[in-house]
C-alpha cells in the first residue's frame, strides 16, 4: 500500500483473474493513521475497498460493506508496514481446512458500547461466524476478531473490551455469569487468548471474524495462536511461529518468509506500570499515546522474528491473553491470498 | 529512577558506602523525554547528579561537568525504562580487564558543529580519551560513546553524524580523506560499527568515554559490540549477548539477568523508507518523530532478547554501523555498578 | 462536516436543487488532520467530493479532478472547525463583481517541485487562471490560492515556496529576476501579500484559483485582503472584516456572521524565534510540528474576530505576507455557498 | 528563559540588588513542557529556582519550597513565551493595595486528590492564604491561584477540579452543600470566576496564592479579572485589560506594553464537542492533547490583546468560569516584579 486509499495490489489481482471478487469473505488490515478516534485512515481505506469491489462485483457498497467484515487497524508505528490481508475462500466438499465464518450485529445506537448489551451482542455474532464457518465446537476455534463501533470520547476501549468479552463468552473461556459489563477493563483475570477485538468510529455495527478448523474448507492453511505474557515474550513469539510450521531460530528464514500469510497481535501497556520489574513510560505520556508506544514494541519483537514488518498488530488487549500481555496468531502457506 | 530528576539509588549507594563518589568516571543515561532539542530531562537529569556528587565529594558542580561525561539520551519509547548507568573504577596493577577512559573537547562556539572543525574536534578528543585509558591500539577499543552540542534548530543529526565520524577517523575505521564534512549524513558507506554518538542542548562541549580492553584494570567484566544489519536484526542482538558470556536462547534467562551491566544501541529509521523490502512510516509521520518511533522498536527488540527494559537506544545513527542499521553492546559482569 | 469523509452538507444542497453541480468551479476547505506529508484526510475528502459530483453531474471523478480545484489543507488545531466552502458561480454579462478563475498545470514528475520549473509552472497556472476568470490586470486580483504536489519528505515546505513565488512572478509582486529557485526560504524579502499556497500528497499537478473583480460576474459578494505582520496582528484582522463590509468591534456581531462566507489565513512560525520580542517554541517542539503550533494560534485569533472557527488557516507562509506574518482574506455576504 | 533551569534573570535582579531574596512570596510561571503527567520542566525549574534562592537567602531549599509556592504550567503552544513571574513585596503601614497572602496544606498521600478532602484542604489553605493577605471579606480577593499534586495517571483533571472547588468554596462562589466530590468534573454549573487551579507531579502539597485588596500593601498596581464565555471571547480580555488602566483598541498599544505586570488565564476545551455551535477537535485528537490544543488557542487571543506572548493560559479549567470558558486576570504597573 502507497497509502490508505491504495488497492491497486487487489485491483491487479482481481483484474488478472488471480482472485474472484465474489469469494472474498473479510479483509484485515492494517493502515497508517494513529489508531484513534481521529484515525480517519480507516475510513478512507475502506471506502476504497468498498468502491474497488462495487465495481468488480456490480453489487452496492452498501450490500458489499453488510456483507464482508473490513476490519482495519490503525498505527504503524517502527517497523510496521501497512498492509491489508485478504481472506478469500470457498467451502466445499473437502477435509478438514482452516475455515473461516463472519458475522454482523444489528445496528448500533451512539454510545451503546462497553455496557452488557455490546457483550450479549458480540456473543451472538460469534456464534453466528461459527456456525458459518461450519464450526460446532468452541475447542476448533483458532482465533475470533471483533470491529466494533467506537461509541464516541472516551468510551473507545471500553468497546473494545466489551467485544473481548462477548466472544470470550460465546468461546466459554469466560464464563457467563462472570462475563458483565462491571468487570469490563476492571477485573482482567477475565480473559480468552484467542479473541482480538478492536474498535473504531468507521464501523456502525459489531463485526465478527471466526477462524478455526472444520471440514469443508481447503487444507494446506495452519494457523497457531499463543498468548503472549508480556510485550518483551519473545519465546512466545517463537513459539506461534514454529506451531504454524515455520522455522524460527531465531527468526523465519528468508526461504520460508513466503510461506507467512498473515500474523495478528495484540498488546496491552502493563497497567503495573512495570514491565518485567522496570519501569516503563507508556501510560504516562501526554505527547504519545499509550497504544502507540504498544504497537510500535511488540510490533518489532514479533516482525523481528518474521523477519517482516507486515504484522498487524493492536492494543487495547484487555481481556485478550493475560493481563499485560496479550496474544499472537501465524497463519502460514495455503489458500489465502495476501496483498 | 522515579523521574528525571531522581538520582535516590546513586545517593543511597554513596551514603551506605557500596560505591566511593571519587571513582567515578562516567555517566551513561537514559531519560523520559522526546529526545529533541526540547527535551529537557537531561538537563534536569545532569543537574540532579552534579548537585548529589558536589555533595558528595566537595568539588563545585561547574568542576564535576568538565571531569565526568554524563552522557544522556532522552526518550523510552516503548517497553524502555529509564535508568543511568555508572562507570566507577580505578586504574591499578591488574591484568587486562574493562578499560575506560574519557575526554573532553573544548567549548564549542553555537552552530559551530556538523562540520570538519567538530570532526576534528572529536578525533582529538577520542585519542585523549584512549591515552586516559591506557590503551594505544585503536584494535583494542570496544565501543566509542561521545556527546556533543547540538547547535540548534536543524543541525542536531549533523552534529550527531560529526561526532560518529570523528570517532571513526580516531579509531581507522573510516579513512582520513574520507572524513569530511561534505560526506556527513550524505555518504553513509563510511560508518564504524564501534562508535555510538549523540548530541544535545545540555552539553556545551564535545565528550568522550572510550571502553575498550587494557592492562591495569580490574577484571571480570566483558563487552561484545555487534553491527545491526537493520533494526529487526534479532540473530546479532542474540549474538551480542552470547559475546559477553550470557546464554539468549532466545533471551537471557531469569538467572543471568542480574549480570547484566550494560546495553546500549544505536538504530536509525532506514531512509530507503523501506525495512526488508516492506514501506515503513517512520520518516513522514508529523506527529510522531521519526526517532522515537526508531528507539520504540529497535529498543523492544534487543530488550526482548535481554528481557529488561533498561537499554539505552538512541537514533541517529548515520556513521555509526551499516546504512539502515546501527549497532548494539552488551557489557556483562563484574564491577561497574548499575543504578 | 462530521468527518473528512462527510459531504451530506453538499448533497443535500445538490439533492434539493439549491446547487447546481455544473456551477461549482472550485472547493477549498478545512479537514481535521495533521496538514503534515502523513495527512490523508484532504484525500479522503478529495475522494468523497469526487464521487459525490460524478454521481450528480455523470462526468467521470477523473475528468472532474482534472477541472474543478479541491484545495484542502489539513490541520484544524484549537477552536478551528473543519469545513469546506464550494464557489459556484457561471459567468454572465453582469456589471462588476467577484470573479473566480481556474488552471491546471502538467503533471509534475515526482520530485520535480521546489525548483524554478515549479515556479514557471505555476506562473503560467495563474495567468490561466486570470485569463479564466476574465482578469486581465493584475491590479484587479484579489487572491490567488495555490496548491502543489507535496514532492516527497523534505519537500513539501519548497514546494509551497515555489508555488507562492510563481504566482508572486505572475502577479508582478516579485521581479522575475528574483523569483528563483535561490531565494525559496531564503530570501523571505520577496512576497506577495496576496497569494496562498499549500502542497499535499493528494495531488499530483499545480492547481490555481485566482479570485478578483472583472465584469460578467454576479455582484454581491466582497473580497478584503491583508497582510498579517506577525501573528498577533489582530488589527488586520479586524481591518481585513472591516474591508469586507463587516463590523468588528472587537468581533463580527451575531447578526453579521451569516454573511461571512469565507476566511482564508496563512502564516508562520517566525524564524527568529522570537514574536515581538519573546521567545516563542513553536520550531523546536519534537512531539508538535510547527505547523500546528501556528495554525492553532493564528486560528484563533482570526476565529475570536470571525466569531466563528470555521477559517481555513494553512502555516507554510514564506513568501506569502511579509516574514514571521501571513496574510488574511475575508469574503462576505453574496453568492458563493458555504457548506 | 532560555530554557526551563534558567533563572539567570532573576540571579541577575538579585546579584544587582533590584530585589531583596527575602520579600519574594510567590513564583508564578510557564514553562515550554507539554503540561501533562510527564512535563519535567516545571520540576526542573522549580529545582533550579529553589537552587538559586537558597544560596541568595541562606536557607536550605526545603524550607524555601514550604514557604513559597511556586506555581508553574507547563505548555508554551503557539505564540505562548515561557516566563515566570515573581511576586515580591513587604506588607506595612501603606494604604489599601494590592495584597497577597500564601498558604500551604499538609503532605497529600498519593492518590488523596479529586475527593472531599482535598476540597476541604484547599478550602482550609485558600482561607490561611487570604488571612496571610490581610483579607477578610472575601468580596475583597480578585484571585485565587491553586496548585495541587497530579496524583498519578487518571487523577490529573479530577486533583485541578477539586483544588478549584475548594478554593470556590472558600470564597463562598459556590455553596458549601454543593462543593462535593460526586460534583467534580460533573455539574460545571458550579465555579468561580476568581479561581485558577492546577495539577502537577512535582508538588506534594496543594498551594494557594490569594491576590485580592487590602490594607498595608505598596499601591500602584492594579488587578482585574474577567469570566470568558468561550474560547474566543475577545471583548472580555480586552474588558479585563481595560479594567487593569490599559487601552486594548484593540490590542495595548505599545507604549503601554511595559505596564503590564501578569496576565493569567484559564480555559477548556468545550466538552459540547462545539464552540459557538461549530464542531471542534480538541478532545478526540490522539495525537495531540486537548489543553495544549487550548492553551494554543487561548493563548494566542490573549495574547492578541496584550501585544505579548507572555500570558500564563492553563487548561483543564472545569469551575474555574463558566462551562467552556474559563477566566482572564490582567496585573497592570506596580510593585511586582516580572522576570
């Protein structure tokens, strides 16, 4: 990407009949901006999208943007690249493969976030993605990510936290009586390490992204998912990678970086105020925001072990992998396409 | 530290006698500012320290300037944690151990720097800091760390560059002929992969701390300085630290940690804008200088190898290891004391 | 506008028929980024226009950008409110009135801005852009607004200097012998205190808009311009009101304010570093680019006599007034439709 | 100031006997740091300041600082010039003039602020401070400066709300029954337009400066203060400028200039989202903070009217004026002292 309005890598593809507009079922990506409520990346990028495949598919923007998650983080902070991911596939009659379902909440009223009604929404959404993905057990999920809308000043995190939430709960990795809007950002012993949940003003609904195994899908795709302890789990890193079938001693190869079709994290600025004993300035800093500082170290720890700084990565990661730290998923060789 | 101005850990190892004020050579920090030209941290910082070691050791603050470099760098981006690091010791009949030496230029007229004068300025001082250290074999330096005045609105990386290159003349790194100011910033084939330089409003002259191996020292102590090939290169932090006798496999396990003495690295945003073949954003991002988005990433790099926020990164590092990359230093064990 | 993508105002004026799309002959505005190279909010906005008239005049968005002017700067600081206005306008055979004339250059090759062939190019821009708008004495030109391409990091403040210098040349405010690449931010002797120019990403050739008193166009609607000395000259402010048919005593009463229909500032950090005498911070701020130091503060001294912060406020002001100041425009009461 | 360590202006008024060390009661500055939760400046002059006065007194800086507040702002956005204020003078036997009274509350433990008792500390200190004054009515006090500690990350604008609300209800502004914790940063019905309070990390105990009328104190000098509307509420500054004896037409004409002892301000970002019913972006800009957006614009109309960038603007103004506005106060000629 040249910037946040540039698909002409998609445009290509589409235009040489490499990919078929019509088997595109969500795009993830990750923009320039700075990740906030004046991140207006986001938007541009997907009105892009949304006008690029309008034309590839002669359906309106508007049925095209019901229908297929666009899920973009903002900040590319270091070594970041902007870069989106394209999941394009069709179910069929085949084995076991990595599926993919999505799933749209109903329309969301201005600051209906962050409160029980988000949580009971986005559980629903979840399991609605699992059941289109063909995906009956909670235990063959790899990884759900939730876009939720940002419901104004102030209220962005809570959003997000209130997605973790929802799809922890539709996992069972929270349990329902535990999974409330009081615990929101407050008790995070409360977490699943498969779910990646982000927020922004540029979606109006809560959108869900379920990846995981089930038969029907094409094979060839492995995906692996660990949570991270701290922004600095370098073993952790590693550990996703090799899971998903890549070399990692210390970093991929050049030979199997190919092989890398997409890697999403997420992080979260030690509320301790230390990180491994020290101190550290994140949340403290009235010049740089705190994600920003986030994204921007654990983006490098994991491109530094990819060897590419195609990573997406996001923070906000509360109730997202153990309090501090967060998680990390590779998905390597196979089907999916990446621009 | 607790805040810029907190020099209680080096009052407390003064006041129960861990550590005599009179050994004192150098001081090695990392403050919580934006590393600018406005970052005043170091300033508060310096003015901190010199107020406890004129207490302490009943010299005038304006005395204890012109004898101990302190050598700041502002900003811990990141997972980074502020912290200093004190260089004490007393030259004796030893073997050969960890040398330090250090020097002084002379006071440097505003704006007069980026140019032959201060590359000339900084060898002289490099040599005098290498005779302070007992060594005469420019193959027997370990690391070359100078600070110099920054001279204003625009030249503060030219100062930087100045100082690298001035040590890398002292040392036969880049040729004599080459070492002029026409190539600063401009020809960045000539680097040495040994020299670490900074500038700064705080400092009104050239300094220099020389480490590097020679008789008369205590031993015990070990550095390995590594060249970055770019700033995702994990396997040459890894091989740093191995060099310096710890295990990273792929970080320093929890019981070899406490030996670390000293990390220090230098990094720069690779002005190809490209990291690995990918764009990155370092270099035109308004809102977040291209340094400290540098310093956020190649810092959690090589703090996830050390597992420990406290390493002094510093961007800037045009002359000072290879184009796109920097370098990296690891001083393990033995009896330099880290507040 | 809610958002740098939000064009509802206008069609919902095009959708009720109070706007004809065919009138409309330029659109400059304000949109809440950072004004900096990474601002991409001026090419969202770009976008959204662009799409919205192709729908409504069923041009092409391409053969549209090539005609109609979308002069965006980004950076709404402070009390600044984002906002765009579209003059539309069709000339007839009217007596006097305020004239609007538009030009296009070729497409500049990247990089191939800051030079005298930027300032040849929009020189000739804005003959064309007089001869557009029937103005044939230069005395008779009000303003003319510039935009450039923005050429790349490094470039973008030489790019602005370039096309205020070639509209200077065309205006005959500068001698052509002195308007050379040379003397761009460097002899700031050489302005016209009626000429403001931007450059940004989003655009890929020069683009004029002259604006000034020739006959054939509808009466009604004044144009005042001053020259700001520095940027508390809130005298000129007022004058430039004031000029313009407005009262402002020391404001633009509540009954008035509906019929500013424009206010356009440019101005600057002053490079001395000094404003009447005092230390200001604004060039050596590394968390907050200049620019924005500027436009919040020279915003809203223009906004607390406008009464509104709906004024477009670009920094980047070397050889636009006279030095460390700008120039202040103000368009009341008439035919142009503020959106 | 050159920057924030530098007090050689007032070492200079003392070396030369312009001013007796021993009559100065309170130090009121800006300094050019972000004014947030890590702008050191205000620590390291404060240090620097302490420093100065102890060797010019003979007493340990301790003492110093529990005897004389000294009140600093970091933020010196736009046209702001970073400056300090020294208010000296000895009561006597003198007719009415301009008093001031100062008082200290006892240690605060971290995290004690934004409730009832620092409401009623500051209550209690605002009352020793008008006594200290010579004050008893409280109709006779023009202005109440109060600096509270920052009480760690979140508790910033909540420590700034309850120190204006103790010092409100003080002065009887606000009734006792209303001036509550649960009240705080919520019913901005509640506020004095007499009472500027701030927050920061580098004071352990809340401060309070009264200025007000009385007799005993040097005539000559002149206080007025105005409420502000909003953040462009021209007529009022130049009201408070006027009712202080200087012509604002608009701005104090030069010859006056010298008269003017301190400006002091305070102001907010308009939690509407509006200002003058147009939609701003101060309070959901990630990458720039909300007050240094204020302070930016504030500043620059303030200073506008006083012809120089040396107006001490703060924000985070809530019951300080009304509800998205604040307050000017103007100290014209006199016995004060300005460095």
């Amino acid at each position: 990407m040249a910037h946040p309005g540039d698909v002409s890598a998609l445009a290509a593809l589409l235009d040489r009949g490499a990919l078929a507009a019509g088997t595109i079922r969500a795009v993830i990506g990750k923009t320039e901006g700075n990740g906030g409520l004046n991140d207006f990346t986001r938007g541009y990028f997907a009105q892009s999208l949304l006008h690029l495949l309008a034309c590839a598919t002669d359906e309106a923007a508007e049925a095209l943007a019901a229908r297929i998650p666009c899920m973009l983080s903002g900040g590319t902070e270091g070594v970041l690249s902007p870069h989106y991911m394209v999941f394009a596939a069709e179910p069929g009659e085949g084995p076991e493969g990595l599926a993919i379902g999505t799933a749209f909440g109903p329309p969301v009223a201005p600051g209906d976030v962050g409160n029980d009604a988000q949580i009971a929404r986005v559980a629903e959404a979840t399991r609605a993605a699992m059941a289109d993905a063909g995906i009956d057990d909670p235990g063959a999920v790899a990884l759900v990510q939730v876009k939720s809308p940002a419901g104004g000043p102030g209220l962005l995190l809570r959003s997000v936290a209130a997605g973790a939430m929802g799809a922890a709960l539709a996992l069972g990795d929270v349990p329902a009586g535990a999974a409330r809007e009081a615990a929101l950002l407050a008790d995070l012993s409360l977490f699943s390490s498969r779910v990646s949940a982000s927020a922004g003003v540029e979606v109006a609904r809560d959108e869900v992204v379920v990846l995981g195994t089930a038969r029907g899908w094409s094979p060839g795709l492995s995906i692996a998912v660990r949570p991270l302890a701290d922004a600095l789990d370098l073993a952790a890193v590693q550990s996703a990678f090799r899971a998903a079938g890549l070399a990692a001693d210390p970093d991929v190869p050049p030979g199997q970086r190919a092989r890398i079709r997409a890697v999403l994290a997420k992080g979260e600025p030690d509320r301790s105020l230390l990180v491994r004993g020290q101190r550290h300035t994140m949340l403290g800093d009235t010049d740089l925001d705190a994600q920003r500082h986030l994204r921007g170290a654990l983006g490098a720890v994991i491109a530094s072990v990819a060897g590419d700084g195609r990573v997406f990565v996001s923070g906000g990661a509360a109730h997202q992998g153990p309090p501090g730290g967060g998680l990390v998923a590779v998905i390597a060789a196979g089907s999916g396409e990446e621009a």
